[in-house]
C-alpha cells in the first residue's frame, strides 16, 4: 500500500522495486493486457482473411471471432479457456491458433497448480483430438491440426510455470517478511512486560508497606505518618517516572546507554552529537531544525533521540550509496515531527534483518501519543516519519 509516496507495508517486492515504468504501468491495467491478447490473436487473422483473395468460407471467421471471445475469460478460466480454444479449432482446422493457445497456456501454468495445469493441456489435446473425428465423420475432412503440442505452445506453457515458482518463492517471503515482523513485535512486547513486572512489583511493595506503616502510626505518632505519606507520594511519582522510561527506551542495543537510563531516568545526548557519531563512521547525513526553539519533555526528548538513532542506524546498514542523509526535526503548533530520508539503494540484505528497529520506531511513537511510517519511497531510497504531540505531561 502506498501512501504519500511511502509503502507502508514491507513486501518482498520492496527490496527489490525497480520495474521498468511502462511495464509497471501496463501491469496495473490488466484489462488492457487482456484486450492485447486479443487483437494479437486474432487481428493477423482477420488481415489474412480479409486479403488473401477470394471468398473465404464462414467457419473461417467464425473460428476467429469465437477465438477473441473466448480470450476475454483467459485470466480467470484458463483451464476451460484453453479446452473451449481446442473445440473452436475444430471448426475450421487450417487457422493458425498458435499465438492464442500460447496465451492461455502461460495464464494456465502461472496462475495453477502444476497438476492442474498438465490436466488442462491434456484435455485441450484431448478435446481437439475428439473435435476433429467428429468432424471427420460429418464432414469425411481428413484434415487434422492440432496445435495444443506445437512447440510454441509448449515453451509458453514452461514460462508459465517458471513464473508460478517465482510467484510461489516471493509468497514464501512475504511470509517470512510477516512472520519476522510478527515475531519482534511479540519479543518487544514480552521485554516490556518483563520490566514492567520488576518496576511495578518493586514500587507496589515499598507503596504497601508505607501506606500500613502511616496507618498504623496515625495516632501514636502523627509526624511519623506524616513522613511515611511523604514518601508514598514520592515514591508513587517514581515509580510513574520508572514505568514510562520502561516502556519509552527499552532496548538491548546499548547496554550502557540503558544502564545509566536505570539511575538517572533520562541520559541521552543531544540529537547534533548523534550526528556527530554517523559522520565519522562516513554517513553523510545533514541535520535541519525547524519551528521554535521549544524545551522538550525528558520523555519526548529520549523517544526522540532513540527514534533517530535507529533511522540512523538503518541508513548506515542498508542504504548503499547515499549521497545524502537528512534528519530534520520541526516543531509546529503542538506537534513535533521527525523525519530521516536518504537517496540511498536499499540493499536486498534488508530481507535478512530482524525487522525489531521499524516496529521499536512504530512502537515508540505510539507509546509517546503519535505515530510513524517507514518504507522505501517510490523515487528510491528510505524514509522513516515519525510525529509526536508536544505535552508529555505526567498527571
């Protein structure tokens, strides 16, 4: 699916997007394809009848205009398609039918099974074969044409099947693609679970145990229970601040980075020093601010730096032979929006990734409130569009 020049569902066919334009447009007209087919068919048929002298007899034309009937239905009937061509050829057996017994022998073998397709050919063969000795026996016309084994016939019905595995093998890892994505998905979940359980546990215990122990000094010793409800107040705030940071910048890709997250709540640098570590690995990627200078929660400012950080990261692994890597950050009304897009060739090695960094990106802006879109952009190279509301308040 294609939004705003973004495909926002991975396939298979988007490592590998480039398709020749005009093919690319004739494939999105299938029905301008199958009226091609048809005037390729019968078109020289019709020429040939209409100039080679003389009266030609009915079946003749009948045969052809049969012909172009029958192909209309050739994308979705093949197998009776390529029977009812072989009784049409039986009308009149010297029509040259090659061409249209071609077209629908690929339609047969690239759309079916490879069993289906050796019963339709058969049964074609088969019904031509009867065609022609019922009209022996009315017409005593010993001519016998039977082009469902004609050579060219054949070498359509081979390409046919050869694309139905390419088709069956680009199935298979769109399946992969989704299974993949499917399967971070669940880990970033099972993650986020996991340390949301050691937060919340920890915090509800130490809340539990202030709360009985300002309860049970309220009348002996008033300060006391005053202090304790202090520290539930304090405590309560902490555990809100710990749950976010949880949930906003889980990660196993800098251990560091997550431990100094775990004292200090909030660590991250400045998005012009994350720059500063692309280019000297030779990302060439450009940083643009625009809007007002706006003071970031500490929140939206990780979520933000950690969306960024991955964009990068995915730009220097897969975007071969960029020229440019933008990263533009733009505050507007209440909205802050952040963007990477580099002109690079998204290399086929993107099949073998995890797929954990575009659902992390998708899952952070939605836990910050927003939303995100990755995928190659229909001109070449990645964008990654991430937009977050502004407040971050914690209430």
């Amino acid at each position: 699916m294609t939004t705003k020049g973004i495909i926002t569902r991975i396939r298979a066919s988007d490592i590998n997007p480039e398709v020749w334009p005009p093919a690319r447009w004739l494939l999105a007209r299938p029905r301008l394809i199958d009226a091609l087919v048809i005037a390729s068919s019968t078109v020289p048929q019709l020429v040939a009848l209409s100039f080679s002298g003389g009266e030609q007899p009915l079946s003749a034309w009948i045969t052809v205009i049969l012909v172009g009937v029958a192909l209309w239905w050739r994308r979705d009937h093949a197998f009776w398609v390529i029977i009812a061509l072989a009784v049409i050829s039986c009308i009149h057996p010297t029509m040259y039918l090659t061409v249209a017994f071609a077209f629908t022998g690929y339609s047969l073998a690239s759309t079916g099974p490879i069993a289906r397709t050796i019963t339709g050919v058969a049964s074609a063969f088969l019904a031509a074969a009867a065609g022609l000795g019922v009209r022996w026996l009315i017409t005593a016309d010993g001519t016998f044409s039977n082009p469902v084994f004609d050579a060219f016939v054949l070498i359509a019905v081979a390409l046919g099947l050869a694309t139905r595995g390419r088709k069956d093998r680009r199935a298979a890892v769109d399946e992969l693609i989704a299974q993949r994505i499917e399967n971070a998905r669940q880990l970033e979940r099972t993650r986020i679970a996991a340390e949301m359980h050691d937060v919340v546990a920890h915090s509800l215990s130490v809340m539990i145990a202030l709360a009985d122990g300002a309860a049970a000094s309220r009348e002996r010793d008033p300060e006391q229970s005053a202090r304790a409800i202090d520290h539930l107040a304090a405590t309560s705030r902490s555990a809100l601040i710990e749950m976010q940071t949880a949930i906003g910048v889980l990660r196993t890709s800098d251990v560091k980075l997550d431990d100094a997250l775990d004292s200090s709540g909030y660590n991250v640098p400045e998005l012009e020093k994350l720059v500063e570590v692309f280019r000297a690995v030779h990302l060439p990627v450009v940083l643009i601010r625009e809007g007002n200078a706006v003071d970031f929660s500490p929140n939206l400012r990780t979520g933000i730096y950690r969306i960024a950080q991955e964009a990068l990261t995915n730009a220097l692994r897969y975007a071969s032979d960029a020229t440019r890597v933008e990263l533009r950050l733009s505050v507007s009304g209440d909205t802050t929006r952040l963007r990477v897009v580099d002109d690079g060739r998204s290399e086929s090695t993107f099949a073998h990734g995890s797929g954990q960094g575009i659902v992390g990106i998708a899952e952070r802006a939605r836990l910050l409130g927003g939303s995100s879109e990755a995928g190659p952009l229909l001109q070449g190279g990645w964008l990654v569009d991430a937009s977050i509301p502004l407040r971050q308040d914690v209430r």
